[in-house]
C-alpha cells in the first residue's frame, strides 16, 4: 500500500516522492543500463535521462498493465538500446569486454553491502548455461518469451518453466 | 483456478521482466489482486531481480539525484512568493483601502493560478489517457495484421475440424504451416471448456492410429481472438481437439473428442 501511495505521489509531480524512487530503483536501473551499454560514463548519462524520463512519464504509468519496476525497467532498456544504436555510441566503443551480466559479475571486486557477493558469485559459478542466456534475455534485454523460444529454439512453455527453476535458485540465495 | 499450479507455471517471472503482452500482463494483475499469495511471489521475484541487477551496477549512483533533480520540469509546489507592499504614507482610511483592493487582487491571482494548474494536470491526466488508448489500439491492429499473413501464407494448409458426438455444433479450423512446424488453432466455434478442463490438440498419423500431443488451448477463455499458436513437428494426416482435465493428458480421452479432421492429401 505504501508503494501504491509513493507512485501515485510521483504521478502527482512531488519531487520528494521522486527522491524516494530514486532511492529505491536507481542502482537496479543503472545495473540493467550497465549490462547493456558497458561503459560506466555512458551509462550514467543514460540513467539520468532515465529518471527524467520516469518524471515526465509517471502519469502515463497504469497499474493494471503492470508492475512500476517492470515499467521502469522497459523504459531502461528501451534509452539503452537507442543509445548503443546512436551514430556516436557506435565510434566510441571498441573494447567491450564484458558480454552479459554473468562476465560483469565474474569481473567485479566491489559490492554494495546489500549485495550478498560471495552467494551471488557461487550462483553465477553454478548457474547452467541455459540459465545465464534465458536470464540475459528476458531480464536484462528484456525479450519476449516468443523472441527468446526463438533465439534459444526451445519451446513457449519450456521458456516459462525452465526460467522458473532458474530465479528460483537465485532466490534461495538473495532473499534472506 | 489452481494457484500453486498458476505459481510454478513461470507465468509470473515473464510478467515482472516484463516478456508478456499487454493482454496477458493485464490477466496477471487481475489475478494478483484476487490472490495474496499470487502477490506475495510477485513481489519475491521482483526483489531478487533487483538484488541481480543491483549487483551488476558498478557503482550506487546516488550522487546523481542532484543533478537529476535541478533538470525536472514541472515541479508541482510552487515557492511562495513574496509580493512587496508599498508603504504609503497616507491617511489611515486610504490605507485600509489599499490593503483591502491588494486582498481582492491577491485572491483573484491565486483563484486563476489554481485554475490554470488545475487545466494543466487534468490536460496532462488526458493525455496519458490518449497515448494509453492508442497504444492498445496499435496493439490490437497489429495482433489481427499478424493473424492475416498467418492465414494468408502459401505454405498454410487449411483443416477443417468437423464436431464429433459430444459436442456436434462444435467446430474449429487448423492453419499449419509445415515448413515453418507451426500450427494455428482457430478455435472459436468451440464451447468454453468446463471449469478444470482444457482443450488439447492431438496430431494423428493412421495406420497404425497414433495421436500426439501439439499442445493445450490455454486461457481460453480470456483469449480474445481464440487462435492458439503450436508448434507441430509431426507428419500430421489429422488432427483432433479432445476435453482432457486441467494440464493435459498423456494419451487422448476418446469419449471427450470434440472436433476432429483429416488433412486433404497434397
């Protein structure tokens, strides 16, 4: 309920409640960024013109459509990918290192405190191939379950339930 | 509905990536507010999801909430302003005139900024409403611009499923293209199955008679246009709906066979 009151806050124009939203979805907005820009500058600019974006928008926001993080998250990954198809983006990057949130995570010393690190780290050592790429898609690329049965030939419903098992994992791990 | 089976479909995680279309997020939300536990597990993946993507930002971000901030548009409470007042060195009564005349003109100021903001959020709320409308209808014209070219394509063998004894009014039509191992189940002249039932699809080869399961009609009945897309691997020469209990059956119950028809030899 209190969620449900900060979002129509925000819709309303308060600025206190964007500060709030701010504090609560910016680091996961800027890991969605991150995993799909791979350059810590761009992607800070990224997330800014996200949050400008979330202000201006937030009235357009409907709750039956959806979750707000699930909104969030589709205008991240939406800036993202206009951003690495832009003319300039293009020129600037050559050494992409990291392919997807596997490679980011495995390469990372420093976590924030919320964070389990050790947990996550074994989650990544154990999670299967097939895990990683369904992860990365739906989640991080934000595919469509037909887009992703598509691109991993695997059936709509062997998606859904295979992916299931997967956050199912992650949850026994990060969830306390 | 059985909710633990809803749960462990994997339904939930695709609503909160955001993997599911408008209609079926839309039937996830009713669904989340009917049932607390449907909730509870929403909010759970929703906040491991969170701690994976938290994890991969390199760092928290939270010195750009000054920045960000002095770039909003459209902040709400205005400062108050202070209006200066002249002192006038008059007689007493053309004071209080002058006070009374700047009361009246203050009121009239803040009665027309109120409207005035009170025009703006509510052209804004309809707005929002516009670009919802024509979103949904943009999804709609593409939803039935892709059941055209389905049923359109040269490669598509139209069957026509005639209904069977338990339900002779019954009839649906199959659009399966095999090069593409796809088929299109246009059920709409099927009866909405009993609560706890659902419909499954059987492609049969003959001789001998061996039925093969392409899958179930699921949601049928808060699927608007009632075609159900399948894959179909197998050499069909027929195919068949029957009633089975919710989750579909192993081998077909005969006796619940609704509709049933055989491909026309190429």
């Amino acid at each position: 309920m209190q969620q449900d009151a900060l979002i129509a806050e925000l819709q309303n124009g308060n600025p206190r409640a964007f500060e709030r939203i701010y504090q609560l979805y910016s680091e996961s907005t800027y890991g969605i960024i991150y995993s799909i820009i791979k350059d810590e500058k761009i992607a800070e600019e990224v997330l800014q013109d996200v949050f400008l974006k979330i202000w201006d928008k937030a009235p357009t926001y409907n709750s039956d459509k959806g979750r707000f993080f699930t909104w969030v998250l589709n205008i991240a990954r939406n800036a993202s990918i206009d951003k690495i198809r832009s003319k300039g983006f293009k020129n600037s990057q050559q050494n992409l290192k990291a392919d997807n949130f596997v490679n980011i995570l495995e390469d990372k010393t420093s976590f924030a405190e919320s964070v389990d690190s050790i947990g996550l780290k074994k989650y990544i050592d154990k999670l299967k191939p097939v895990c990683k790429k369904l992860i990365d898609y739906l989640f991080f690329r934000g595919y469509t379950q037909k887009e992703t049965s598509e691109e991993l030939d695997m059936p709509l419903g062997t998606v859904k339930t295979r992916n299931r098992m997967c956050i199912e994992q992650l949850r026994k791990i990060v969830i306390k | 509905m059985d909710i633990q089976e809803y749960i462990n479909s994997g339904i939930l995680e695709l609503y909160v990536y955001g993997a599911l279309s408008e209609k079926e997020s839309r039937e996830v939300t009713r669904e989340l507010k009917k049932y607390p536990e449907v909730k509870a597990e929403v909010e759970e993946i929703e906040e491991a999801l969170m701690m994976l993507s938290k994890a991969v930002a390199p760092n928290n971000a939270e010195h750009l909430i000054t920045t960000i901030k002095e770039k909003l548009t459209n902040v709400s409470p205005t400062p108050t302003r202070k209006i200066p007042v002249k002192r006038i060195n008059w007689v007493t009564y053309s004071g209080w005139a002058a006070s009374l005349l700047l009361l009246i003109g203050l009121f009239l100021f803040f009665n027309r900024t109120n409207n005035l903001r009170n025009q703006l959020s509510s052209a804004r709320a309809q707005n929002a409403q516009m670009e919802q409308q024509i979103a949904d209808a943009r999804e709609d014209a593409t939803n039935a611009k892709e059941l055209l070219a389905v049923i359109r394509d040269k490669n598509v063998t139209r069957v026509q499923l005639a209904g069977q004894e338990v339900a002779p009014n019954a009839y649906a039509s199959v659009y399966w293209n095999a090069t593409e191992n796809k088929a299109y189940i246009d059920a709409a002249e099927l009866p909405t199955p009993p609560r706890g039932k659902v419909y499954q699809v059987w492609s049969l080869t003959m001789q001998p008679l061996t039925p093969t399961s392409i899958g179930l009609l699921e949601d049928f009945e808060t699927d608007d246009n009632k075609v159900f897309s399948l894959e179909n691997v197998n050499q069909s020469e027929a195919f068949g709906i029957t009633l089975e209990p919710e989750g579909g059956s192993e081998t077909p119950t005969m006796e619940q066979l609704y509709v049933l028809g055989t491909v026309a030899a190429p």
